[in-house]
C-alpha cells in the first residue's frame, strides 16, 4: 500500500460512524452484512448510513453486492491488512533525530 492509499483509508475511517460500521464489518465476516442489519446495530438513518458506505467503497475498505432485494456490504479483508502493514512495517527500526545529527556534527 501507498501512502496515498493509506491516507485515504485513514481519512475515510476518522469518522466515528464510519468506523463503527467498518468494525461491525470486520466482526461480521466475509459473509458481511445487509445494509439493513448494520443499519439496526448502529441505530443510524438509512439515508446517513447510505452517505457512509459510499465513503467506505470509495476508500476500497468495503465492497457491496446485490443479493436479491438485498444490499450485502462486506469488509475487504486484503485491505486492511495491506494498511496494518503499510503502518507496522518499519516498527522500532530507528529515526535520527535532527539531536543527533547535531551530536553527530552533521
């Protein structure tokens, strides 16, 4: 993942409700969830609830398919990983400080 890509996913998930709704996703499975059950566990407006999927799609966290009458969304699992990644990859492997550059006389 690039730093553009994680900036986006980031941004989408900075809303509370949007996170919620993607965690519920996360829990849910890869079966995920209906529109209409996320929509009863987060106690939101379907119109409200509608606004934030598309933020989610658009971000590539979620993907959403037709069921019959039914919308299904379902979290991208290969995404979220790809983000903890992209944030843990360089984990404890050391920064110079501009202290010591200085101490180093550089």
């Amino acid at each position: 993942m690039d730093l553009e890509t994680a900036a986006k996913c980031l941004a989408e998930l900075g809303n509370p409700t949007r996170l919620a709704a993607y965690q519920l996703l996360v829990k849910a499975g890869p079966t995920g969830l209906s529109v209409g059950e996320i929509q009863d566990q987060l106690q939101i407006p379907k119109s409200t609830l509608s606004h934030h999927v598309a933020h989610l799609l658009w971000a590539g966290l979620i993907t959403q398919v037709r069921d019959g009458r039914t919308q299904r969304c379902a979290a991208v699992y290969e995404t979220m990983d790809a983000l903890m990644a992209f944030l843990s990859k360089e984990c404890c492997s050391g920064v110079r400080s501009s202290a010591r550059r200085q101490r180093a006389g550089k």
